[in-house]
C-alpha cells in the first residue's frame, strides 16, 4: 500500500527575535488544535522556540507543518537553511531531547532538522485534522511580540507549577526566566537545585524517622520493664489471697480464732494492696490519654494532714524513722482536688519511708508569690534516706523506670508513682522540682496556686459580691433556721423558709430560687428523697440543691448525694464558706453522672464531692 501523503498545515520563516515568538505561538496553536495536552503544548512550543533561538541569522531559516497520516498519526515540524555547514549546538539539542525525548531526529539532507510529535490515539480522522487546524490558524490574529513574551512566560511558569509546589521557588524562576529569557535551559537548573533541596530534605526525614525509630524502642524496653514489673506486683498479692483462701477452707473446725482472723486480715492486706496498685495503672492510664480531670473544690489541709498522719504512720519499716507531720494552726486556703492532692502526698511520703531506713521524713506546709503575685501552697517532703544520683534524677519521672541498685533489694514497685505524681501534679496547676544527694536524702517540692486559674474571676475594682436573688432553706430545725439567718442574708436578698419536708417541692415550684438548702435528717420526705425528686423534675433540676447536715462524713449514703453540688457541716457555717462553695458548685458539676470511661451502671457518688468547709469526704 502507498503510504499517504503529509498534509500541509503552515510554514513560516525564522529570520527574527518576532518570526522565533511567531513560530512560539504557531507550534502552540498547532499543538492544541491537534488536540495535545496543556503540558505537550508548552514542551513543543519551547523546543521549537529553543531550536529557532539556537539556529537565529542562518540564511533562508524557516519551518514547516505538516501532519502525517498513518497507524499513529503524527505532526512534523521540518526546519530548513541554506547554510549547510550550520548546524544546531549539542547542548541545545541535548536539552530540546530532553523535553521531547525521541522527537528530534537529523535529515539525510544537511541543512534541515525534523521534530515529530505523536498525536493521541482517540483523534479523529487526519483530514479532520487538517481542516481543523488550517481553520484556527486563520482566525489567529497578527503575532504580537510582547503577548507572545508574555505567553512564553506563562507556559515557563505552568510548566514549573507541574513540576513543583513551593510558590516561592516558583516566583524566584519566574523573575530569572523574565530577566534572562533562557527558557527550559534555565528551568531545569533550577529544577536540578529542587532536586538537591528535596533530597537534603529526604536525608533529614531519615534522620528523624531514625530518631522516632529509637524512641519506639526505648518505649518498647519501657513497656518490658513495666510488665515485668507489674505482672510481679500483681501477682504477688494475688498469690498472697489464693494461698490464704486455702489455708482457711482446708483449716479444721477447730482452728483458733486468732489465727484465722489473722489470716483473713492478710488477706484484706493483700487485696487492699492490690486495688491499690490496679487504681493506680487506671489512674496513669487517665493521666496519659487526658481523661483524668479535677474537680475542683476548698480543700482543708488541716484535716488532710491529719489523715496522712494516721496512714501513713503504719508504713514506717524501719525503727531508727520517725514521720513528722506538724499540724498547722492556720494552714493556708487552697482549692483544689482533694483526692488528687492526696495521692500526691501519699506517693510522696511511701516512696521517702521506703528508702528511709534512719532519720526522719518530714511533710512541711508554707506559703509563697508566684512571679504573677498570686498566691502558691507549698508542700514540701524531705528524707534522710539513700538519695538519687544527679544523673538519674530526670529519668525517675520516666514511666516504668526504677533506679537500680542495692537500694531496691526487697523494695518493690513498679515506677509508676513518681511519673503519675508529676503529672497530677501539672493538672492542678502546680510543678513538682526535686533535689536529692546519694546519702544525704531528698527533697521533693510541690508548688500548687491557692486557686486555680480556671475558677479565678476577680470582681471589679469597688464592686461587691453578686448576691442570690431567692434562696430556699428547707430544715426543720427552728434553732438552726434562727441562726443561719445572719449568715444567709448576706448571700441572698431574699430567703424563704420551709418547716416541713412535705413542702419543700411547691416551695421550690413557687419561688423557682437561685439555690436549695436542704438538711438530710427531716421527717418524710427526708434530705435524700427531697434531693430525688427535685433531680426528677425537668423544671428544677438545674436548680443547684445544697447540703447542710451535723452528720459525720462515714454516715452518710453518698450514692444517694449524687445529686447534690455540695455537701457541708452545719457547724461553723459562714457566708464566704457557703458562697464559695455555691460559686464552686456552679463552675464544677462533680456529681452530675459517672466518670466517662466507667462503666455502665457505676455509681457517680465515688467523684469527690464537697463537704465540711468545701473539702471532699
């Protein structure tokens, strides 16, 4: 078969700066009638304007295009001269086969250059073609030098924008391509120092993906420190109650009372410390995902202190150690988590009477100004015990890790105290900083402010405490109503009393207060059942409802207190007490459902809640 003849579309002579922007433009145009992509247009239009730039001045320069028709139609871009002996540089031919890898290929004939470039393979017939593209070239108006300047550096900038994203980078190649008009020459120089940049930032990705691959293997030995620790804190204790339980199933009738009631305090012993241990894997967990939150409330460190005193006084090992635990006579006002705080001091007192075997380990209670003048609670634990090397001083607050030594010979843990105490510590505002010696002891100070920076609303310079607008009391007591008049009176601008239980609800209904005082000890309905139904109401369940009892913490029913905000002792009730823990009960709601990762049906009494001066039970 005869191959078909190449179809003529445009030739055009190459004898100026204006003809090389006309051919620019031409082999554009071309290129998108013939239906080529964006990115094929802009790579054929600066080859040719590279080729026709290189070979500028030769005698009787021009190019032609044509279209060939066959299996893979193709458009051929022939450039004729009449110099023979001219040819194009190596270096821009080497750069045009760049942009058009296989497209370039020398004539049999010198003094010509052919550049072919495939069309796509869903283009309709080549005649289609051909008509098409005569028809745009046509309509094309006169070639403008600076539109088509203009053009050529659009199509540089597209095709940097193809190639890269860094608009800065794209910006700085566009100025040099508008000042040195050097075109895909320039362009891939700079991409050349993209690609110098993208690697410096290959090696440093390494770097830090070998960084991050060190941390997970320190936290994979951390984790197999932790479980073997862990799985022999547990099971120690376990081992203690199995082996316990038996000895009392297989014991004879006959067994002594004392012995087996010693047995069964070991095992209340043993159990005692393995809940501990398991609150305490419960509370890190908290702690880390950040779902351990405070609950806010006055906390009263004089009866604090004196409960350590009590507890912790059983967990000195050694004889030569006294525990030293002053009671203040004023101790300073701070609000706070009482159970948090708690925790806190234990951890830290177990730890200095663990590795305290002569001395004293001392818990002492002061104040101090932030840099802000705020007011700061310090506590402060010493020992005189083995101390902690310098080095090691960071690391212990590391989860799972324990200084090694002899030190630890019969001391278990598992090096979850000192990290979850750190980090309680940073949920109420405070900073815990250490300073020890090796023999000479240690002391650890924890810094907490008085009150939170999320409960500080200062008033306004000369303004006085917003007053309750209603405040109902509910208390059958006539004694107590005729003493706590005073006191309610300078909360509340009105007080409506109510004698009888029975009353309270179409009191509440009636006078719909800014608060409820209810006592627990009435006749029917009690405190208790006041406290139910005000809470099934959909009218008066927000209404914030108050404690007020004579009664001893351990006596009462907390699971029945779930919705109360506060609960407070009758005796010694003032109004700035009584008004702080009303401002307290509004910003914190402690006791309004469980905690969010108890499980269904756990009761939401066990958060702290509010009693005595404001402090938890």
């Amino acid at each position: 078969m005869t191959p078909r003849a190449a179809l003529p579309l445009l030739t055009t002579a190459v004898g100026s700066e204006q003809e090389i922007f006309a051919l620019r433009r031409s082999g554009r145009v071309v290129a998108q009638a013939l239906g080529l992509d964006n990115q094929a247009q802009v790579r054929l239009a600066t080859a040719l304007s590279e080729l026709g730039r290189d070979l500028l001045g030769v005698r009787g320069l021009h190019a032609s295009f044509t279209l060939a028709p066959g299996e893979v139609p193709a458009l051929l871009v022939t450039l004729r001269w009449e110099d023979r002996r001219r040819a194009p540089g190596e270096e821009t031919l080497e750069a045009v086969g760049r942009l058009l890898p296989g497209a370039v290929r020398r004539s049999a004939v010198p003094g010509s250059l052919v550049v072919e470039q495939p069309l796509p393979g869903n283009s309709p017939s080549p005649a289609q073609l051909a008509d098409r593209t005569l028809r745009v070239l046509s309509a094309q108006p006169a070639p403008n030098p600076m539109e088509e300047l203009r053009a050529q550096n659009r199509d540089l900038i597209a095709a940097l924008e193809d190639s890269r994203a860094q608009r800065e980078e794209l910006q700085r190649l566009n100025e040099e391509l508008e000042t040195t008009n050097q075109g895909v020459v320039a362009l891939y120089s700079e991409l050349s120092q993209e690609l110098e940049d993208t690697n410096r930032g290959v090696v440093a990705l390494y770097a830090e993906l070998d960084d991050k691959s060190r941390q997970l293997r320190e936290a994979g030995d951390a984790r197999t420190r932790f479980w073997a620790n862990v799985s022999h804190e547990l099971r120690s204790p376990a081992n203690s109650v199995i082996g316990l339980a038996r000895l009392l199933l297989d014991a004879d009738e006959d067994q002594p009372a004392e012995e087996r009631r010693h047995q069964l305090a070991l095992i209340g012993a043993s159990g005692s410390t393995l809940l501990a241990l398991v609150d305490e894997l419960l509370d890190v967990a908290k702690a880390e995902s950040g779902r351990l939150e405070p609950h806010w409330s006055p906390v009263d460190l004089r009866i604090l202190l004196g409960q350590l005193r009590g507890t912790m006084r059983g967990l000195v090992q050694h004889p030569g150690v006294v525990l030293v635990i002053p009671d203040p006579l004023r101790p300073p006002e701070l609000t706070g988590d009482e159970v948090m705080l708690t925790r806190i001091l234990r951890n830290l007192l177990s730890n200095a009477l663990k590795f305290t075997e002569q001395g004293e380990v001392r818990l002492d209670v002061a104040t101090d100004r932030a840099p802000d003048g705020s007011e700061l609670v310090v506590l402060t634990v010493t020992d005189t015990g083995v101390g902690i090397p310098v080095e090691e001083q960071e690391r212990i607050f590391e989860e799972f890790y324990q200084v090694r030594g002899p030190h630890q010979r019969g001391r278990s843990g598992t090096g979850l105290g000192l990290p979850y105490v750190r980090r309680v510590a940073e949920l109420l505002g405070g900073a815990l900083t250490l300073v020890s010696a090796p023999g000479r002891g240690t002391t650890v100070t924890l810094r907490l402010p008085a009150v939170p920076p999320a409960l500080r609303t200062p008033p306004a310079a000369g303004a006085a405490p917003a007053k309750l607008a209603v405040l109902v009391t509910v208390d059958d007591d006539p004694a107590f109503r005729t003493g706590a008049r005073p006191v309610l009176a300078e909360i509340a601008e009105r007080v409506v009393e109510v004698p009888r239980s029975a009353d309270a609800l179409a009191a509440v209904r009636r006078e719909r207060p800014d608060a409820v005082l209810l006592d627990l000890h009435m006749p029917a309905p009690d405190g208790y059942q006041l406290l139910a139904d005000l809470a099934a109401d959909p009218l008066l369940r927000d209404v914030p409802a108050l404690v007020l009892t004579s009664a001893r913490s351990a006596d009462l029913d907390h699971q029945r207190l779930v919705h109360a905000r506060a609960v407070l002792e009758k005796t010694g009730l003032d109004a700035a007490r009584l008004a702080r823990a009303l401002a307290l009960g509004a910003r914190v709601t402690a006791t309004s459902g469980p905690e969010p990762d108890a499980p269904a049906g756990t009761p939401a009494a066990a958060a702290p809640r509010l009693y005595r001066d404001g402090t938890a039970p």
